[in-house]
C-alpha cells in the first residue's frame, strides 16, 4: 500500500488529522468535551508509522453515549471517523464518557 507520505511526514501531517477527527468528532457526536492528542512520536518505526499513519488518543464526553456500553462507545467514535481509520489512524486510544456520571454503564 502506498500512501505518498512516509514517517518523516508524520509531524506535518498530523494538526490537519487532528483537526479533521475534531471536525467529525463533533459534527457526529456533539462532543461537550473533547481533547486530541497525538502519540505518533511514541511509536516511530512501527508498522503504521511506516506507511505514515498516526497514533492519537482520544478523550470524548457526549451524551450519545448515554445508555451504551464502552465498546458501543467506540464503535460510535470509529463510524464518525470513518475512513481516516483506514487512511490516515493506525492506532487509537478511546475514553468515552457521559456529561452525568451516573448515565456511566458497565
């Protein structure tokens, strides 16, 4: 698979991923809080960073999450990001909260 950016390109790349995973991340889920990190330093020279993808973690407090177990959770995190997981993420970390602890499930 080639991709037209290699490792190197990672740091250039990566605030317009971030960017773009906030624009969707908030576009599907009306986050009330969310914070975007990029961790791609910490895993140079893996198999994703290779083909010039990122790693991130992501912390989302919605209240589409209400209700829904935390693999529901994830799952709505990964359909909002739609194809950048498999163009642009390799690996990403979930939190996905409620705005009210006590809609907290499992």
């Amino acid at each position: 698979m080639t991709t037209g950016w290699t490792e190197a390109d990672i740091p250039r790349l990566n605030p317009e991923r971030m960017a773009k995973m906030r624009a969707l991340l908030t576009q599907y889920l009306a986050p009330t809080r969310l914070a975007i990190r990029d961790d791609s330093h910490k895993h140079a020279g893996h198999a994703g960073s290779r083909l010039g993808l990122g790693h991130f973690s992501i912390a989302i407090e919605s209240a589409a999450f209400v209700g829904k177990l935390p693999l529901a959770r994830h799952r709505l995190v990964y359909a909002a990001l739609g194809a950048m997981m498999q163009t642009d993420i390799h690996a990403l970390s979930i939190t996905a909260t409620t705005p009210n602890a006590a809609d907290e499930v499992g």
